[in-house]
C-alpha cells in the first residue's frame, strides 16, 4: 500500500446549510470511492475526530503512492469537489500525511540532523 496520503476535514457546517452539507457529504464519499475503485487513488477511509486534531469533527482520508496523491489533489474533479464541499462546510482543510516505509525514512532523516547538528 502507499506510504502518502491526506486528510481532507471540515470543524463543522455551516448554519443554513446542513441540508446542502448532507448532499455534499454523501457526494463525497461517492467521488472518493470511486476514486479508488478506479485506481486514482489506493483507498479511502470515513474518519472522525474525537478533539485534538485542530478543533476538526470529521473528514475522509485518502491513501496511495506520492505521484497517485499528487496527481489526485491537483485533479480538476477533486478541486469541484473541494470548493462544494467549502461552501457548506467550516475550516475544510487538505492535510498531507505519510505513513509506514515513508514516515519511517522521514524520522530517519530527522534523527540524522538531530546528530549532525550535535543535539
């Protein structure tokens, strides 16, 4: 599976638009699914927030290799996607996060120039 990935989350909807934010909501969960039926991405997951994560409730996680992610996010359909979904929802943010073999390599470097700095 991919090391790379991101988290697209919103703090809350707009007041006056929770009906908008449900058809906006189920239409996401479509758009990424078939996303990675398709191959566009590796997978997608439903998460929630149980405080801490910048005051976000909710967002849909997306994973696959760095060029699947990069390629993804750039996409004009997930960019239509984004903006409805900024209409409706509060604070929609697109975090990029790693995992496994990646994240490994990534505190590997870290813990390197932590050495070399002598610290």
């Amino acid at each position: 599976m991919g090391d790379n990935g991101a988290i697209i989350s919103w703090s809350g909807v707009r007041t006056g638009r929770e009906r908008k934010a449900m058809q906006v909501w189920g239409d996401a969960l479509a758009f990424y699914e078939k996303s990675a039926t398709d191959g566009r991405i590796e997978s997608t997951e439903t998460i929630g927030f149980t405080g801490g994560f910048r005051d976000m409730i909710g967002g849909f996680m997306i994973r696959g290799d760095q060029t699947q992610i990069e390629t993804f996010l750039e996409s004009d359909d997930f960019l239509a996607q984004y903006m409805r979904a900024a209409l409706v929802a509060d604070d929609l943010t697109v975090t990029r996060c790693t995992f496994g073999a990646q994240m490994a390599r990534t505190v590997g470097t870290y813990f390197a120039q932590v050495e070399d700095l002598g610290l």
